[in-house]
C-alpha cells in the first residue's frame, strides 16, 4: 500500500470513494495516517475447500474476539492497556485479533477447552 500526504477532502474518507471505484483509502485512527490500495485482478474462481475452511475459522474467532470485547473480563482489561502502550495497530479488535489469533485451532476453537 501506498503511503499518502491527504488532501482535506480525503483525510476522513475510507473504503471506495463509490462502487465502481477500485482504488481503497484507510485512515488509522490513531496516528492519522492515509493509505491507499487498488484491487487489481481479483480471482474469479471459486474457494477451493482451504479458503472456505480459514474463513470458517475466521468468522468463529471474529465472533469469539467480539464477545471478549463486548465483555468486562480481565483479559479485556490487560488487551486495552497492551494496545494502549502500541502503535502498530489502530483499532482494539484488529490488535485482539493478533493477540488472540494464536489461541485458537484450525476449526476456531478456543485451545485448551
């Protein structure tokens, strides 16, 4: 991805600027900074059967992040002040999501239950 210096009329812009667009904008919450993707030749085919099964994984670790976050548990607690202390990541689910992403197995399920 492209860094960009943001014009006023882009600097809160994300996602496609309309649906026929292919070019993304990204602003990070926390540092302010714009970056920009193009789409370019995206796959026609259809999942083979490891796509379909990552994001199966995918959707139940999301659902199990959120309801971490959701929560008021001590793991919530000790995950804000982690992502508090960084920089690398402008939201708390997108640093839950690599904190926690190790915790669970190839199926989405939470290890050691």
């Amino acid at each position: 991805m492209a860094e960009i210096k943001p014009m006023a009329l882009i600097e809160s812009m994300r996602k496609k600027v309309c649906e026929h667009s292919d070019v993304y904008f990204r602003t990070n919450k926390r540092t302010g900074k714009v970056t920009t993707g193009k789409l370019c030749n995206p796959s026609t085919k259809e999942p083979s059967e490891n796509q379909v099964k990552a994001k199966a994984r995918f959707t139940k670790v999301q659902a199990a992040v959120r309801a971490i976050l959701a929560g008021s548990s001590e793991q919530k607690t000790q995950l804000v002040a982690e992502y508090k202390s960084q920089t690398k990541y402008g939201s708390l689910f997108g640093y839950a999501m690599h904190k926690l992403n190790d915790q669970y197995d190839a199926n989405g399920d939470l290890i050691g239950d």
